[in-house]
C-alpha cells in the first residue's frame, strides 16, 4: 500500500505536516521503522566544538596522504599454527619429542606437555622472495612475492576473547569499544554514496567467537558499525520491496519521505546554532537502505563473472566454494568504493587443540585458495595498490604437544609469538618481518603488537593513530588507546 493512499486528506506540504503528525498516522512497519530512525529521543547531545569529528558518513580529509583506500581483513578465529604454516623451525625438529627447557603459559592446564612438537609438515622457499611456506598452503605459495609476512606478532595474552578485542578494539580484554573498521570509518566517511563503508561478511556455520564484538562500533554511534550480509543468498533479507510497490509506486513513496525527513531536519534546525549531524546521518542512513535495493542486489550478483574467476575462486570446488564466493564479494564490494570489508569463520576452526594432523589440512583446503586469489584478482585489477589485505588470526598455538604425544596431538594457545601476512595498500612486497625464538614460542625480533599493527593500517590510510580521537565523556580516545603504539616503517614501501 502507498503512504500517498493511506494519508489521503493530509496535504502535507501545503499544510506544513508535523513529523510526530506523519508518524502518528503512519502505520505498519515502516511508520514503525522511521519514527526509529528519526525518533528526537535518540538524538545525542552535540559535541562540544572542537572535541569529534562530525557524525556523518561524508568522506572526510586524512591527515597525511594515503596509500590504501580500502582494506579486506581475512580474520581467522581461533589461533592458525604459525609453526606449522608459516614460521619454519628446524630446532624443533631437531627436538621433537624431548622436553622444553624454556618455561611456557598453558590455557588447558590438565592437558600440558613440555614435549616439544615438530611439525608434521615439510617448509620449502617459495617465490623469487625465497620466503618459506608449509606444503599446507600451496596456492598462498603463489602469491608470497606480494606479501609482508609478519612472524613475530605478540599479544601477550593467550586466550582467545582477549587477544580478538585486543586486535579489533585496541585494548585487551575489553568489551565496549569501536573496532578497527569503525575507527576507519570515523575518521575518513564513506565514499560510497550507494553501499556501506564497512561490510562484514559472515559463515553459513554460525557467527565467530565473540559474535558481534568483532564489528562493533562501541561507544561510537552505530552508523559506525559493520553492516553483517547474511553468509548465503539473500545476502540482505527483504531487499526487494513488494510487488505492488516497485517501480513509479515505490520511488513516489520514497520522495514523499525524503520531503518529510528534510521538513523535520529544517524545523529541528530552526534557531540552532549549528545542523544537528546525529539527525542529518539518520536521514542519509535511510536514504542509502533505499539506494541500496538496486547497488546491493549488483554486487552480490556473481553470475556476471566469468568462467575463469570463479575457477581462481574455487566456486567449481565444493570446500572451497563457500569462502571463495564471500572473498569474491569482498573485491566487488571494495571495487565498488566500500572502504572496509571483514570475512569471518564460524566459531574458531583454527583451533587446533587435539588431532592437528586430522584438523589443519582441512582448514587450509578450505581458505587457501580464496585467499591467495583474492590478491590475484585485486592485482590483475589494478586495485591491489589502494587495498590492502590482510590474514591473520588473534594467537598462534605453542612449540609443544598438548596431551600424549602422538598421531591424536594438539597444540595448545600461544599469544607470545604467531604469523600475520599483509599484501598491496603501500605494504612492502616478498618480505619478512620479525622473527621468533629457534622454537617458535616468543616472539624475539622486531616484536609486533596489535596496537602496532592498528598504527600501521591508519597510517597507510592517511591517519595518525594518536591523532584520530574521539571524546567520550570528556575523555579523548583512541584505537590504539594510549599505547606505546608504533607504526611499523619496515612494513612500509
């Protein structure tokens, strides 16, 4: 039904039709939908001249120039073995199966052994880089010339929740605050006038650990925070409007709206000393659902590309067609001006505490592939050099066996040293960074803090870290929360 037939006596542009009128008589769902949006109790007060950056999504000027304008993060929940994939450890190979000396912090305390575990797998040079993978990931063997592979991240922490809010929201342990992408966000707009600036890409096996922490936008309004597509077709849920109403119907309704909202910002307005921002994004946020019917449905639409992309992908492949069709999205979402984009597993699959033999080369299999051709096709497009990606989960997993050692054996949390990789947006090519002990338990050179690495990425999108600030209740903070928090100049072209 059309708003225009249900408020037939109303006239309300001759009459000057009060918003809380419109809402009044509005009925359905989406009075109900609008009076939220635009609803005066959810107003915040205005910042104080001088303290935060205006709430809206109009794009906003870095502090620097950048190198990177868009970022795909392939996080992987639960703590990839570092040992096994891609920090090589002849030592322990040497030592495998004798105690470690060193003292070492266990999560599962019932589970422990000193016994230190060599990897089951074989390392060998890959590239012109000669950087050496594991046999478990041939196809991110291809790529390795484009990557800054990064082998000496610390958390200090070896739980999972801990180390994940540490990475997204830049203090460990901490629930409550913007992450990464709202931070991004914040700082620089939106230059997508059809699509959200920060896009999170779920797994059809259920949310990751710690749900929606992972995109949150904190203490930042919520226009901040990670717009979640669903991990199957419909990737948005109720895209299509009715029938009855698409086409002339449809775009009738949505003038008549945009008149109402912007008689309401005009009155809110009236004798203010300054727009209201918080009421100005609501209205820009609910004209953007309604551009999106038509921008949304295009870039989920992966039947316009050919043949040989969805090979690269793996979508012909049953393990690999899953993640492969989301890391394909994550390009055509960034292609289409969407600034940050996330893919999450469900649960935390790499989390390898019993039967590593049975349970890593699966995890591999199923993201290997996607994500080495995801660097593939952002560099056979052109876009590899304003996006960067990166790979990487919160912890890595300990040099020695947790339970009996033997062909069923696990690794247990380790946060003192793992693996990271970074390709494109300005990130130094065939690299490695940092180094651990001759084990692979502590990270012992050039060590690499979250924080670091949330420097890092502001600095490649043209924002200073201790710059970027938002003030909440009169306190100035900050991603990377007042750390030493250094940007890492060896990643760095």
């Amino acid at each position: 039904m059309h708003l225009e037939n249900t408020m037939p006596a109303l006239s309300p542009f001759s009459k000057g039709l009060l918003r809380r009128e419109f809402l009044g008589r509005a009925t359905g769902i989406g009075g109900i939908a609008l009076a939220s949006l635009l609803a005066d109790g959810a107003k915040a007060n205005p910042p104080k001249p001088g303290e935060n950056l205006a709430a809206d999504m109009r794009t906003k000027a870095p502090h620097h120039p950048p190198r990177a304008r868009a970022m795909i993060s392939l996080f992987m929940h639960g703590g990839p073995s570092h040992v096994d994939l891609f920090d090589p450890k002849p030592e322990l190979t040497r030592m495998n199966g004798k105690d470690y000396k060193g003292e070492v912090h266990y999560s599962f305390v019932n589970a422990a052994s000193k016994k230190l575990f060599g990897s089951p797998w074989k390392f060998a040079k890959q590239g012109q880089c000669g950087t050496e993978l594991s046999e478990l990931l041939p196809w991110t063997s291809r790529i390795v010339d484009e990557m800054s592979l990064v082998r000496s991240m610390h958390t200090g922490h070896n739980g999972h929740e801990v180390s994940i809010r540490y990475f997204h929201g830049g203090i460990a342990g901490v629930t409550g605050r913007p992450t990464m992408g709202s931070w991004l966000v914040y700082g620089l707009g939106n230059p997508s006038q059809n699509l959200p600036a920060y896009m999170v890409l779920g797994d059809p096996g259920g949310h990751p650990v710690d749900g929606a922490t992972n995109w949150s936008s904190g203490f930042m309004p919520p226009m901040y925070q990670g717009t979640v597509l669903r991990p199957t077709e419909p990737r948005i849920l109720d895209l299509d409007p009715p029938k009855a109403n698409r086409g002339a119907p449809q775009a009738r309704d949505l003038a008549f709206l945009s008149k109402i909202n912007h008689l309401h910002l005009k009155s809110n307005q009236a004798g203010a000393p300054k727009p209201d921002p918080e009421l100005e994004a609501r209205i820009a946020s609910f004209e953007l659902a309604a551009r999106m019917q038509d921008s949304a449905r295009e870039a989920f639409d992966l039947s316009s590309e050919p043949a040989y992309i969805h090979r690269l992908y793996g979508l012909d492949q049953p393990t690999t067609r899953s993640y492969g069709e989301r890391c394909l999205i994550a390009r055509r979402l960034v292609e289409r001006g969407v600034r940050f984009v996330q893919l999450f597993l469900g649960g935390q699959p790499w989390d390898t505490h019993n039967n590593i033999r049975g349970s890593l080369p699966g995890i591999c299999l199923q993201t290997d592939q996607p994500s080495a051709a995801l660097v593939m096709d952002l560099k056979q497009r052109g876009l590899l050099d304003s996006t960067i990606v990166h790979w990487g989960g919160e912890i890595g997993r300990l040099p020695v066996s947790q339970g009996e050692h033997n062909q069923t054996t696990g690794r247990d949390h380790n946060g003192q040293g793992f693996s990271i990789w970074l390709a494109g947006g300005g990130i130094k090519q065939g690299i490695t960074y940092g180094a651990t002990d001759e084990v692979g338990h502590r990270a012992a050179e050039n060590i690499v803090t979250p924080n670091d690495f949330q420097a890092t990425i502001l600095h490649q999108f043209g924002l200073d870290h201790a710059k970027l600030t938002w003030y909440q209740n009169g306190r100035a903070e900050h991603l990377t929360a007042g750390s030493k928090a250094k940007v890492v100049a060896g990643l760095l072209r």
